[in-house]
C-alpha cells in the first residue's frame, strides 16, 4: 500500500519561509462556506487510516490496484466513525 502524505515541504513555491504576510486584524475574509468552517474535522493519524485500509483490503480479497480507493475509503469511514 503506497504512504499518503509523505511531509516533505514542496519547495517549488515562490513563498519564502516567514515571507507570508498576516491580513490586518479584521480584514480576513474567508471564501469558504460559513457552515464549512464550523465543522472540525478530526485529526487521524497515518497509521490509523493504514491500519483501516490494510482491513479494506484484505476484506476484498487483497486485490491489487486499489490502494487509494482504499485508502480514501479508510478515511472517510474513521472520520465518519469519529463525528458519531
């Protein structure tokens, strides 16, 4: 099963680090739906989400070539398991 997320920075954006400036206090306005910003999601750890995957799997059957769908199904089902 391929590792999601690997935490290597992409350096390849113009941004310098601490280039970035904070808006003025009050002018932040976000584009997002109010109700988006409301909910929380949880945070799961790598190995949470390997641990559901590699159960996916191998209750298909172990097929190959489904590692994201996997993987994305894993995270999806915590996430939903952490909101109930």
């Amino acid at each position: 099963m391929a590792k999601k997320n690997s935490g290597m920075l992409n350096t390849s954006s113009p941004l310098k680090a601490g280039s970035a400036q904070a808006p003025a206090s009050g002018s932040y306005q976000s584009s997002a739906h109010p109700t988006a910003r409301a909910i929380a999601l949880p945070r799961l750890s790598h190995e949470q989400i390997a641990r559901r995957a590699k159960a996916i799997w191998e209750k298909k059957g172990r097929p190959s070539g489904q590692d994201e769908q996997n993987w994305y199904q894993a995270e999806a089902e915590l996430r939903t398991e952490s909101q109930a």
